[in-house]
C-alpha cells in the first residue's frame, strides 16, 4: 500500500505544475475594480499641433504720387504766308476777297493764289446770289455756303454771346481744322479774316484758355473807315482789345436771320 500512495502524490504534484503553467499572468493595466483600462490610439491633447491663424493679405503698394495739372504755357499758330492778302477790288467786294484769302491760307502749295479781280466779281455774285437782306450784297450766309461749294468748308454761320467766348471759339476751330475763320466786322457791314491767335493754353490740351492775340487780314487795307478806324497791315497781331473796336456785336436788322444777337464768326467745321 504504500506504493500507490507515492504514485498518488507523484501524480498530484504534476498536475499541480501543470494547473500553474496554464494560469494566465495577471493584467498590470486592470483597476482595482477588475476593470481594464481604456487605451485610444488617438494622440493625446498634448501632442495635438496648434492651428495657425490666416494670415492678412499684404497692403497693396503705395499709389504713385499724382501729377501736378497742367500749366498752360504761351501757344501760338500762324496759317498766314506771304502772298496769301488779297486786297477787295471795290468798296462792296470784301466778302470775295476774303475767300479768295480763305482759299490761300488753306492751300499752302503757293501755285494756285487765288487774287483775279475777275474772280474776285464772280465769287462776289456767288455769295450775294446765296444772301438775302435788305442791302442786296453779300451777307455772312452767303459767305459760309460760298466757302462749302468751292471746296474749302464746310462752314457755317454762328453767333456767339460774349467776346471771350467768340475769341476761343474761333482759335480752336483754327486749330482743329487748319483753316481761317471769317469775322463779321462792323456790326454786320465789312468782313476780315483770321489767319491765326497766340494764347495762353493750346487748345488741344486745355477746355479754357485765354486768347492773347489775334492775326488778322482786312481786305480793305490800306484805306480803312473814317467811322471804324484805321484798316490793319495784313497778317497784323491785334490784342483783344484792339480787335474790339471793329468787332462788335452784329446788329440784328442787318440781315435776316434766326441767329441770336451776339458776334458773328464764318466758322470752318469738322467734315
């Protein structure tokens, strides 16, 4: 009998071993309630990067610094060369001379001057075929529409309210157009021509500019009016106000017309 129970104490203890192998190692990460501990594969707050604010666009570049305005500075231009003056061959044929002028301020090739007395009288019948007033001559109507048939236009008749105006209206067509404007001398009764100006300003740059002197050419030269004064020498730089006191203000009863009272101007027009 004592045999079997050494065997049995011998099994016994291999079993005991066996029982120890097989138990499973105790959880560190268990509580004390037996629980087990959460783990989260997310990174902790800590280790979390801290997002950058946008940032503001850069200012835009300082706007360059402005231009001072423009200064008007003396300006001058001349249609008139020698040989373009032709003088009126009667006391009554100043409006044809004064196409004929017209015609070689404008044709500066010095081949075809326009001066005939005889062409002067039938550019005379022209005009005053196209005019109508009580004085049966030449009115600035016919003139302008003159100008237009021959070639040289268009033109047409204007009247402006004030002087300075008048004055900057007839240099700037002058200089848009690079033809002369007809002056309608006297209040209605004589025609000049005006072959250029000097100005404070180019017309081309500025709205407003001062007229300082205006090149002038009367037909009648050299006799002038006991009335009006003295007739200028041709191509003669008249002030402003040595101009006026020929050219006044058109009387209304001189011609029968719709214009307004005011200075009356032949003006060469854009085509």
């Amino acid at each position: 009998m004592t045999g079997a129970p050494a065997r049995l104490l011998t099994w016994l203890a291999v079993m005991a071993t066996l029982l120890t192998a097989c138990t499973p190692a105790v959880d560190l990460t268990e509580t004390d309630s037996g629980q087990p501990t959460a783990f989260s594969s997310a990174p902790s707050t800590s280790a979390t990067q801290t997002p950058v604010p946008p940032q503001p666009a850069p200012p835009p570049p300082p706007a360059p610094p402005a231009l001072p305005p423009a200064v008007p500075q003396a300006f001058a231009l001349n249609l008139y060369q020698e040989g373009d003056f032709v003088p009126q061959y009667t006391f009554d044929w100043c409006v044809a001379a004064s196409i004929q002028m017209a015609h070689n301020l404008i044709d500066d090739t010095g081949g075809g001057t326009w001066a005939s007395s005889a062409q002067q009288s039938e550019l005379w019948e022209m005009a005053r075929a196209r005019s109508s007033n009580s004085f049966n001559g030449a009115n600035p109507k016919g003139w302008a529409q003159v100008l237009t048939e021959v070639g040289m236009g268009p033109y047409a008749v204007v009247s402006v309210a004030t002087y300075e105006d008048t004055l900057q209206t007839a240099a700037r067509a002058i200089a848009e157009t690079g033809r002369p404007v007809g002056l309608v001398m006297w209040s209605g009764r004589h025609a000049w021509v005006m072959s250029g100006f000097e100005s404070m300003g180019d017309p081309a740059q500025f709205a407003e500019f001062q007229v300082t002197g205006v090149r002038v050419l009367d037909p009648l030269y050299p006799h002038g009016s006991g009335q009006w004064g003295a007739s200028p020498e041709p191509n003669s730089l008249l002030t402003p106000e040595q101009l006026a006191t020929q050219f006044v203000v058109r009387e209304p009863r001189r011609w029968s017309t719709d214009l307004p009272t005011g200075y009356l101007l032949v003006l060469p027009v854009a085509a």
